[in-house]
C-alpha cells in the first residue's frame, strides 16, 4: 500500500474514533461504527488494491451504496458525482493504455483529474449539498474522509501511468484547479450566507491547496499536500463534526476560544496549516515564483472565512470542548514538528 | 556554557505557562507571582546565557519537516532584542493582576516572540512570529473582545511574507540560517519583501496602527504584553537584513526609503500626538514615535545609526512598561513619563535621538535632510508634551492595574541614564553592530564616558552627568502646582485624518449601479456552481480537454 | 578616571558659569532690558522677575544651558570637538514650549509658533547637510564660495524666526495682562544661546583671546540689537503686519532655502 | 459484431425508460463485453462477467418502472447521443488509437461514455442502477486493455457489483 496513503488511513480512522468518542450521547454509536466503519473499509480498498480498475470498481460501490443511505437529498443527485467520476477516471485509464497520438495521453490526465475532483467533490464538480443533511449522507465523507486516500491513490497512479509530456499538462490541472477551489472556496466561506454552506467550502478551499501542492512536481509538493490533508481530516473535519452537534446555544460568539479555533481553521502558526503554506511556498518559488505569489495572497483570503466559522463555534462545553482542545494540541504538535509524519508517508 | 542552555530563555516561560494552566484548570489560580517568576526567569536565562561568554552560543537539533532545521542561538542581536521583549513583559506580568488564562497566554506569547529572535533561520522565526503575533490576538480578545486589537490579516501577511523570504532563500542559496546565507542570494527584490515583512509585523507605518490603538484599551493588561513582544520583532528583521546582506541591504534606495518612512511615520505620530483630547491618547503616540525614529536610525545604514536605533528601541522598550502602569490621573508620575517619552535632556532618549539625528547627517547624500526632519518631528512631540500635560487623563485606566511608583521609576530611570549612554551603547548596541554590520562600519569608539561619531564626540557622562545635577537642583526646588488641567485645543489640525477617513468609507460605501447589478450576480453564481448541472460538468470537462491541447 | 573626574569638572564650570547659567542670565539680563527699554514708551523700573523657580523655569535653565555650552563663544571649556549643533538647536527647541505646560493661555498662536520653529531648525541644521559635520566651529568656519549662499539665506530665516520664537513679536498670549514692566525670566535664560549660535553659525570662530572674545561678543550682541530692533519693528507694525510675515512670508522663504540646500548638496558632491 | 452488440445493449439502456427495456440492454451488452473479453481474459473471466450482468438484468426486470419505455416521446436527444456517441466511439476505436481488441477499445468507450450520459440525465433510480451495472462492467472489461493477461479479481468485482447494487434498499428522500 501506499505510504501517504496508509498515513491518511490512519488519520481517518482516528477521525472515525473522535466522531464515536466525541458525538452526543444521545447520537448512536452503532450507526456511527457500521457507518464509518464501511466507509473506512472502503477507503482502505481503494489504497490496498493492485490494480487502478479494482479501487474505480470500489469507488462506484462505494458511490452507490453511500447514495443509498437515507438521507434529504435524492438518490440521483448523489449518485451522479461518483458516476461521472468512475466513467472519466475509467476512459481516462483507457486512454493510457491504447495505443495512439500523444495527445491521447493528455486528455487521459483530463479523466484523472477530473475525474478525481468529481470524486472528490471539488469545484467545477461540487456534489450538491443539503446544509440539514446529516453528515454520513452528505457530500462531507466525500471530501474529508475518503477524498484525501483516494486523491493520494489517483495521484500516485497517474505519476506511474502518465508520460513526462502528459504529466506536465497533470500537473498544471492540479494547480490551476487548485488555484481556482482556493479563490472560490475562502471567498464563499466568508461570502455565503449559510454556515452550514461555509464549512463545506472551507473544505473546497483547503483542498485547492492540496490540488495545488500535488501539481508541484517536487519534493515539497506532496508534503505540503499531505499536511493540508492532515489538517482537513484531524482538524477541520472533527471541529465540523463538533459544530454539527446540537448544542442549546447556537449564537455566533468571537471570544478567545473562537479566535483558536479560527487561527487553526487559517492556517496561522503554530498550526500543521502554517507548515503547509510555508512548504508549498518553497515548492512553488521553486517551480515558478509568481505562483508563490499568487499562492501567498490566495492563502491570505482564508482569514475572514476562518474568524466567520470559529464564531460559529459558539463556546463548547463538556466533552465539545475537550474534543476541540485534542484537535488543537494534535495540530499545533504536527504544525511544529512535522517530520514524524512525512517520515512516515516516506516524504 | 553548554549548548542546551540557549533552549532556557523559551522553555522556561513555556513551562510557567504550562503550571499556570495545569493548576488553573485545576482551580487554583497561581497568580502573578507565578507568571512574574516565568517570565523573569527567561531574562535571567538571557543573561546567564549570553553575558558569560558574549560570543554567539547555537543549537541545531535536527530537521523540522519544512526544509529548516530545529535551530536556536543566543547571539549580542537575540540578547539585545531578548531583553527589549522579556524584560517589560516581565514587569508587567508580575505586577499586574491577571487571570491564569491571561497569564498562560501572556508566557506563551513571551515564549514566541523569544524564540522569534533566538531562532537561527528565517524560516523558524516566521513560525515564531506568527505564533506570538496569533497569541497575542488571542490574549487581546480574552480580556475584551470589544476594544481594539491588531489587524489580524496585517500580521498573518508579514510573517507569511517572511516565511516566503526563508523559503526563498533555502531555494536560492541552500540555507536561509541567518549566518550561512549567500550574499548574493539577497537579491533587491527580496529584500522588499523582507522589509514589507518586517513593516507589516510592527505596523510601521505613517497612518494610525495598532501600537497605537491597543492604548485606547481601558485596561493595559494585554496591550502592554502584546506591545512589548510584537513591536520589536519588525525592527528586529531588518536589523538582522544587515546581517544577511554582509552589513548593508542590497541597494542604497532601501536605507533611504526605509528612513524617509521612519521619519513620515514618527512625524505622523507626533502630529496626532499634539491633537491629542487626552493624556492617553497622546501616550499612545509615543511608542509610534520612538518606533518612527528608530526605524530611521536602524535603516541609515552607519555602525552609529544601528547603535542608535537600538539604543532608542531600549528605552521604548521600558516606556512600554511605564506606560502600561502609568495611571490616568495626573501628577508627578504622568510628568515623568511625558518628559521621559519627549527625550527631555539629559535623558537616555535625548540621547539616543540626537545620536540618531547625528548619524543622518553624517551618512552623507542628502541624507542630513532626513535627520532635519527627524528634529521637527522630535519638535512636534515637544509640543504634543507639553500640551499633554495639562490634558485630562482619559479612559480610567483601572486602578488595581497601575503603579504609578513603578512607572514614574522607568521614566525617572530613562531620565537619569542619559549620562550612561556610552555605557549603555559599548555593552548593549555595539555587540549587535559587530554581530550584523562588517568592520570598520560597526564597532563605535569612545568607550564608556563618551560616545565617538564621526565629526564629533558626544561626552556623555562629562558633559551629561553635571547637567542631570543641574536639572535635578533646579526641578527639586520647582513645583508642580501651577499645571492646569484643561482642554487643549490641537496645535496642528489634522486633514490627513478626516482625508483618510473620509476615504475609506467612500470606498465602503461604493456600489454596483442597480442596471449592472444582473451581469454578476454572486448568489446566482453560487446556485450554478453547487447544482450539480451535468451540462456544467461536462463544459468543464470539454474545457479542461481543450486547455490540454493548447 | 582623573581625567574623567575633570572633564566633568571642566564641563560643570562650562555649565554653570561660562558660557553657562551666570553668564547667560547676565548676557539675558542685559539685552532684556534694551528690549524693555526699546518696546514700551512709557520706560518705568521694570519689576524683577520672580525667584520661584517653576518647571517651566527649571526647563528651560537646563535646556538653555545645554545649547550654551554648545556655542564657540572664547574660553569656553567645552572642547570644539564635543560641541554639536544638534544638541543645541534640540535643547533650544525645548525652551519654546515649556510654558504650553502650564496652560495654552501662555503661548500666542502656539501652531504659528510651531511652524517658525521649524524654520529656524532648518536654518540652525541646513548648513550641516552639505560639509556634513555637526560641530558649530566647523560650520561656521564654512567659506567655500559654493556653500555661502546656503550660509546666508540660512542665517537670514534664523534672524527672521527668532522675534517670534524670543516671543518679541507683538501677537501676546491670552493671559499676558502684565500691565506693568517685568523682566522675562524665560527669555532672559535664552538670548545668550539663540544669538551665541547663530554667532556661532554663521560667522567664523573666533581665537581664544581677548580679541576673539571680544569679536565674538560684539557679534553677538549685535545679533540681539538686530532681533530687537526687529522685535520693535513688529510691534510697531502691529499684529496683522506680524502674522502675515511669518505666515506668508517666512514658511515659503524656509521651502527656498530647502531648494537652495538640496541643490547645493546636489551640485556640491 | 459483439462491439457493435454492446454499443446497442448500452443505447438500449439510454433510450429505455421501462424495466423490461433496461433488463434488455443489460443483457444484450452484458453478453456482448463477456463474448468481447473471453479471447484477453479466457473463459472464466467472460463467464463471471456474464453472470453478474446476467444477474443485475434478471433483478432489473422485476423491479423498476413497469413495461418496456423504448423511446417514449422526448427521447429525440437520447437517440441523437446513442448515434454520435456511437460514431464517435467507433473513429476513436478504430481511426484515433490502434493496438490490439479494436472490439474492447469501441466496447468500453460506448458502454462506459453511454452508462455515464445515462446516470447524468436521469433521476429514476432504477436507470440510474442499471447505468452503475453498464459502467462496472465497462470498467472491468477495460482491464483487458492493460498490459499482461488481467487478473480474475477485476470481473469477479465488477460482477459482484453488478449482481449486488440491484439489491440495495432505496428510500424515499426526506425531509430534515
């Protein structure tokens, strides 16, 4: 198995064990557990099996059987997005293997990425969101939970699959969509009017980051990626799943603790964000230094979009607020020291 | 003195805070003697570190993960600013009464900004940085999230710009410790992105910032923490440019320009500080003030200049102090702290200023303009002094918070150590000259009792020490009774202000004409970009497939 | 440390006797009567100034004796090389402002005032820019042929700005309502630094002798006869003449002599 | 023949709103890519595939919209997209690339582009099961285009798949 994925694997199953330790009493644990657990054995499928037709095969299981669960809204609707993933991921995949004009090459790194994004659930393939919805139906497990192994997986395959030339217009796919999740994603959280709406794309937004670090084909690239992807599933997510409680006050409060929140949710130091933006800075000064800059001033817009949500945070109480610190101190430990864990995706 | 030992001056506040936390989670609150002890205990580390061997002591650990090693030293620069960080906070933490939770974050924000300038790459002290400056915000907000507090974006932007400037570095020249990077890796173009990093983190800048507003705070608990880590932490970047640029910045323009912006902004400052409504508000201008000059000073270019600059930052430093425990009522204390905070001879900021002033000229290429300018500014906080004396005091500071033995104990202190300027200048400033600028530029002559520049010497204890004797003859015997409490009118009416003002919510309050308001409508965009339109997603499809061809 | 212990000695005597406190109240005594003498028509014994010392005396004693010990006056036991003209025009600049501490009724048209200090800033600093060198015997000691007019449109804004920043100018505080003659304690601690520097400034130094003392001491007092017949002349124009000089007059002649420095520093390198 | 067969068992799918029309173009392109993929992949591989399918088409002909639907009215666009989708597969298959099982090459492109067009234009869960069948086998039946002899595991997945997502139980979306 991959290492980064098998890292990430780790990360979401501990995101599994916090929603079970950390959900409301009155929450079923055994929903919870055969839920996250399938989803889980799922991810871990796609990362395990050999062949890239096997993990597309899982994902349309997966697709469908998570489009089953009931939920607000229709089957269709969230059948779609993994459909069309599978069917470009798939043709994509046949491109490569045919044999034919270069240019064949390129339009399956087209299938890849888009392919992937509409996995996944990024811009311009966002999966339609319910703010009501529960979590486990909604489009959420798709970018935080099994996005990041299955971003790995695709990524890692096509670097095998691809040709330099094809890797190359891969690449740049990834960083001009991720530019494009980055802008759009910070912007509605701050913009939009639902907060439900905003956390979803906070996620859009971290994840143009991860889009990004992947496109840069150098070391520093898919550490960054992975630190991003490390503060989605151990951070993001889990504070997401603490504003999803139910909770008896639900007025928005900008106090220290809020502030905490926001900072981690930004990306500011000492947390696993920072790390990340100061390693995709290098990589992008190396590739090309005007993308640095434009990545500078992107990673600036993540600010109004983090102080709205960690207000929305209210103050948690009780087993919320010890949740929220274990994700605190996680991030601030990886943010300051995060050679353990590229060490151990072999990064 | 064994290496390990450069880790004291952070650990050993991070530790405080950590038993401040653990105890007042618990329910006991340790209280002030306890962040006292942490915070002191990292100036002594400071001093037992570097005064025994007053050479640089390092400390690598191994890689973090993002390209920099875990790198800490204690060198005469991590010294000098070390002590303008930790030495007021340190005052501040044990006098004034605080919340655990205040002084956890207190110590974890001095624990930051001391390891900022105790870190041996740009890399870590833009991590550091940021997280003091975050601490900070968060430390602000704990005591009252109404009152005014930094610009978060302004601060996340200069540390990330300075993080930029370390990776740019590790890429260009391998390394972005400060003491190995290549010279030539200091390109002009990244020294502008250094020098807006440095701007950025201490807000220097012509128009009214944060150093400012935190003194519009009715309590100065936090202000004066926040204050006393984060502003220097700006000059603290450009002072070590000189050490990464071989003791000069790569182009003459930026000792210029960044000069012409001190003196604009300490100028800026004494203008509003003369249009003050309330001794506060004009107190609150004094920190811009001695920042403006000390950026000039700093950014001249010259071993005397430097030394200046450092020696101005000093005694900034412990205004910060006197401010924060200065009580609104007037009196001796408030006196003090005006004459102190407007460099009344023979005081260590009359000094400093005219060393400073003495340094433009005698940098030469019409720089003297600049040192002429700086006078008038200094004019102008004469002025604003003078007025601010007979001002109401202004928010309430609340009593339990101020020590007006202690603050009128700085500002009699900064009065009286103006004969030891030389002193102050061969053991303190002189040391960081050496460390970032190339001989001969950097050590100053003089010794102990006077203070060598290039045209003239400047005999501060001979010359000094009988007119601080003067001074307190004649002061012994005035009083103070004929001071009358008034409002003042403004010297100087400020435009600029209302300009600004006036501007700014012009901006706000521009609007799209309602006929073009359907061309981009974000709500409608946002409806087509989340509904899942299979069309869309097959046009996405097709562009990206074009994009490829191209 | 002996020499320490003298220099300070030395310094002290500078200080408090010459060209320091007593001689500057005997220097501003002396000249203060002429102008008392020359302002008002109807000539009475002026009252004494009172003893009791205030902060604001206090101020401007120390301030002023800063700034005298600075001048190239003969004798004066500061050495030239520990002179600087930075630490007089700041300790001058001092003296202007210590009675806005009592209350703004002591100062007329304090912003005016602020304004005219900056002019005879530039006038005291300007010459400095080009020889870059702050020490007063230097500059006055400037000849070079290049540098004169700087020189003189310097030493013409300073005797411009001094009736107003020696309060001779007939604009008068709100709650100046001596009725009869009192000597100005304040000014009389500071026409010997304000017309010994400029003595100082813009005319060559004098020697160490009694020529040279005597030289130095007519100049200077002919400074203040120049500041006093000027001071007279302005209250005998009257306010409106006053306020129109040093509002349109004197701040654009400071923009000039700005240029004139710039250009020399320019032409100059 | 077979290609062509399993370009017409997808169209079926496409054009096909009833269960007994779906359960029909199931069968005819489950057929066709097991008849395609037993020359690559031998006997085994082409018999697992042709169950599944088999076995998704049995269970779609007793649940879903009753009758056959063949084209009701307003399936002009759908026919167009099984005709242009059909040539455009065929000049790719046959003009753009070259190499071995041109048949596989024009099989996989139509099920697995038709499949995917089908699950985007419809809501009816049904359709949208049989397009997931259409597209899993397309997906395993492309394994054959890789380089060695593909493994068992791909069809055994894709037909369990294939047998088993008929099966899942669908509610009704509520509200929350």
């Amino acid at each position: 198995m991959l290492p980064e994925a098998a890292v990430l694997l780790v990360l979401v199953a501990a995101a599994v064990l916090f929603a079970l330790v950390f959900a409301p009493a009155t929450a079923s644990r055994r929903g919870l557990l055969v839920q996250g657990g399938a989803g889980l054995a799922a991810t871990a499928a796609i990362a395990a099996v050999p062949a890239f037709d096997l993990a597309l095969l899982i994902i349309l299981a997966l697709g469908a059987v998570h489009a089953a669960i009931p939920g607000v809204r229709p089957f269709a609707v969230r059948l779609r997005a993994p459909v069309l993933a599978v069917a470009v991921l798939a043709l994509g995949l046949m491109l490569v293997r045919v044999e034919g004009p270069d240019v064949l090459e390129r339009f399956a790194a087209v299938g890849l990425v888009a392919g992937m994004a509409a996995a996944v659930g990024l811009l311009p393939y966002i999966h339609p969101f319910a703010p009501d919805e529960a979590v486990a139906s909604s489009p959420l497990p798709w970018i935080a939970f099994v996005g990041p192994v299955l971003a790995a997986v695709v990524v890692s395959r096509a670097e095998v699959l691809l040709s330099v030339d094809a890797g190359q217009a891969f690449a740049a796919m990834l960083i001009g969509l991720g530019v494009v999740n980055m802008a759009w994603g910070s912007i509605a959280t701050w913009l939009t009017d639902d907060t439900a709406a905003a956390w979803r794309y906070s996620f859009l937004a971290d994840w143009g980051l991860v889009l990004c670090g992947f496109g840069l084909t150098l070391a520093d690239g898919p550490r960054a990626a992975l630190l991003v992807l490390f503060g989605i599933v151990a951070g993001r997510l889990p504070l997401y799943l603490v504003w999803r409680e139910p909770r008896a006050e639900q007025a928005t409060r900008e106090g220290p603790f809020n502030l905490l929140v926001a900072a981690l949710l930004a990306g500011s130091a000492p947390f696993v964000g920072f790390a990340a933006r100061v390693l995709l800075l290098r990589g992008a000064t190396q590739l090309f230094w005007p993308l640095a800059l434009v990545l500078a001033l992107g990673m600036l817009l993540w600010l109004p979009g983090s102080l709205r949500l960690g207000r929305s945070m209210g103050i948690p109480r009780g087993r919320r607020a010890l949740g929220v610190a274990l994700v605190v101190a996680v991030n601030v430990a990886v943010g300051l020291y995060p050679l353990p864990l590229l060490q151990a995706a072999h990064l | 003195m064994p290496s390990a030992a450069v880790l004291l001056p952070v650990a050993l506040p991070l530790f405080a805070a950590a038993v401040i936390a653990v105890f007042g989670f618990a329910g006991v609150s340790l209280g002030r003697v306890a962040g006292g002890a942490g915070a002191w205990s990292s100036v002594l580390a400071l001093l037992g570190v570097w005064i025994p061997v007053r050479s640089s002591i390092e400390l690598t650990l191994g890689p973090l993960g993002y390209g920099s090693s875990f790198d800490l030293r204690v060198d005469a620069v991590t010294f000098a600013f070390g002590l303008m960080i930790a030495a007021p906070a340190a005052l501040l933490l044990t006098l004034q009464p605080r919340t655990w939770q205040e002084l956890s974050l207190s110590l974890l924000g001095l624990a930051s900004a001391i390891a900022a300038v105790e870190a041996g790459s740009v890399v870590l002290t833009a991590i550091a940085g940021g997280t003091a400056a975050t601490v900070a915000i968060v430390l602000l907000e704990t005591e009252d999230p109404r009152a005014p507090r930094p610009g978060w974006a302004t601060l996340l932007a200069g540390w990330l710009a300075l993080s930029w400037v370390g990776v740019i570095l590790q890429v260009g020249g391998g390394t972005a410790v400060y003491s190995a990077v290549p010279v030539a890796t200091v390109t002009a173009p990244l020294f502008a992105v250094l020098a807006v990093a440095a701007l950025l983190a201490s807000n220097l800048f012509p128009w009214r910032t944060w150093p400012a507003d935190l003194w519009s705070r009715r309590s100065l608990r936090a202000a004066g923490i926040t204050v006393a880590i984060l502003y220097p932490l700006g000059f603290y970047l450009l002072v070590r440019a000189y050490e990464l640029g071989d003791g000069r910045y790569p182009d003459p323009l930026f000792n210029a320009g960044l000069a012409i912006l001190g003196v604009v902004a300490a100028f800026a400052a004494a203008a509003r500080a003369q249009a003050a409504g309330t001794r506060r508000e004009f107190l609150g201008e004094v920190l811009p003030f001695f920042g403006g000059l000390g950026l000039t000073s700093i950014a001249i270019g010259t071993g005397l200049g430097l030394v200046a600059g450092l020696v101005n930052l000093a005694t900034a430093a412990a205004m910060v102090a006197c401010l924060a425990l200065l009580p609104d009522r007037a009196g001796l204390a408030s006196i003090l702290s005006i004459a102190a905070a407007v460099g009344l001879p023979p005081g260590i900021a009359f000094g400093s200023r005219v060393i400073g002033v003495e340094a433009t000229f005698e940098a030469g290429d019409l720089l003297g303009l600049i040192g002429l300018a700086g006078v008038a500014a200094w004019a102008t906080l004469m002025v604003g002094g003078a007025r601010a004396i007979g001002l109401p005091g202004g928010r309430g500071h609340p009593e339990r918070e101020t020590f007006a033995s202690v603050s009128m104990g700085i500002a009699l202190l900064t009065l009286l150590a103006g004969p030891a300027i030389a002193a102050i200048q061969v053991g303190f400033a002189n040391p960081v000259a050496s460390e970032v600028m190339q001989a001969p530029a950097a050590p100053l002559g003089g010794g102990l009792t006077s203070v060598v520049t290039v045209t003239s010497v400047l005999p501060a204890v001979s010359l000094l020490a009988p007119l601080l004797v003067l001074g307190i003859l004649v002061y012994a015997v005035a009083g103070t009774s004929a001071i009358r409490t008034q409002a003042r009118p403004a010297l100087i009416k400020l435009p600029a202000g209302g300009l600004w003002h006036r501007a700014r919510e012009g901006l706000r309050a521009l609007t799209v004409p309602e006929q073009y308001r359907s061309i981009l409508n974000i709500r409608e965009l946002e409806t087509a970009a989340t509904g899942g339109q299979p069309l869309l997603w097959l046009a996405a499809l097709a562009a990206l497939a074009f994009a490829v061809t191209r | 440390m002996i020499q320490l212990l003298l220099s300070i000695a030395t310094h002290s005597v500078a200080l408090l006797v010459y060209p320091g406190l007593l001689f500057m109240v005997a220097f501003g005594a002396l000249v203060e009567l002429a102008w008392l003498r020359v302002s008002r028509r109807d000539w009475d014994r002026p009252e004494l100034p009172r003893l009791r010392a205030t902060p604001v005396l206090a101020t401007v004693a120390v301030c002023s004796v800063l700034a005298a010990v600075q001048v190239s006056a003969p004798f004066n036991e500061v050495p030239g090389a520990e002179r600087s003209v930075v630490l007089a025009a700041v300790g001058l600049a001092f003296t202007a402002w210590a009675e806005l501490a009592l209350t703004v009724e002591f100062v007329a048209a304090p912003g005016l005032l602020l304004i005219i200090q900056f002019c005879w800033m530039l006038a005291v600093l300007g010459p400095a820019v080009q020889p870059e060198s702050l020490r007063p015997q230097v500059l006055g000691n400037v000849l070079v042929p290049g540098l004169l007019p700087v020189k003189v449109a310097c030493g013409f804004l300073y005797l411009l700005s001094l009736p107003a920043l020696m309060r001779l100018w007939p604009l008068l505080p709100p709650a100046d309502r001596r009725d009869k003659l009192r000597l100005d304690t304040g000014r009389i601690l500071t026409w010997f630094p304000y017309c010994g520097l400029f003595t100082t400034l813009f005319v060559p130094p004098p020697s160490d002798d009694a020529i040279g003392f005597v030289r130095f001491f007519g100049i200077t007092f002919l400074v203040a006869a120049l500041v006093i017949g000027l001071g007279a002349l302005l209250r005998w124009r009257g306010e409106a003449v006053a306020r129109g000089l040093y509002t349109r007059a004197v701040p654009p002649f400071a923009g000039l002599v700005i240029a004139i420095v710039v250009v020399t520093s320019v032409l100059m390198r | 023949m077979a290609a062509f067969a399993a370009w017409l068992g997808a169209s079926t799918v496409v054009l096909a709103d009833g269960r007994r029309g779906l359960a029909l173009g199931l069968a005819l392109a489950t057929t066709a890519l097991a008849a395609i993929v037993w020359p690559e992949a031998g006997p085994a591989a082409a018999a697992v595939l042709g169950l599944g399918g088999l076995a998704a088409a049995a269970r779609r002909l007793v649940v879903g919209t009753a009758g056959w639907g063949i084209m009701p009215p307003g399936s002009t666009p759908r026919f167009i997209l099984c005709i242009g989708g059909g040539l455009l597969a065929l000049w790719i298959a046959l003009g753009v690339t070259s190499g071995h099982s041109s048949a596989l090459r024009f099989a996989v492109l139509t099920v697995a582009g038709l499949s995917g067009a089908r699950a985007l234009s419809s809501e009816e869960p049904a359709v949208l099961l049989t397009a997931v069948v259409l597209l899993a086998l397309a997906v395993s039946a492309a394994g054959g285009l890789a380089e060695g002899s593909p493994a068992i595991w791909t069809y055994l997945l894709a037909a369990a798949l294939a047998a088993g997502v008929g099966w899942l139980p669908l509610s009704r979306p509520r509200a929350a």
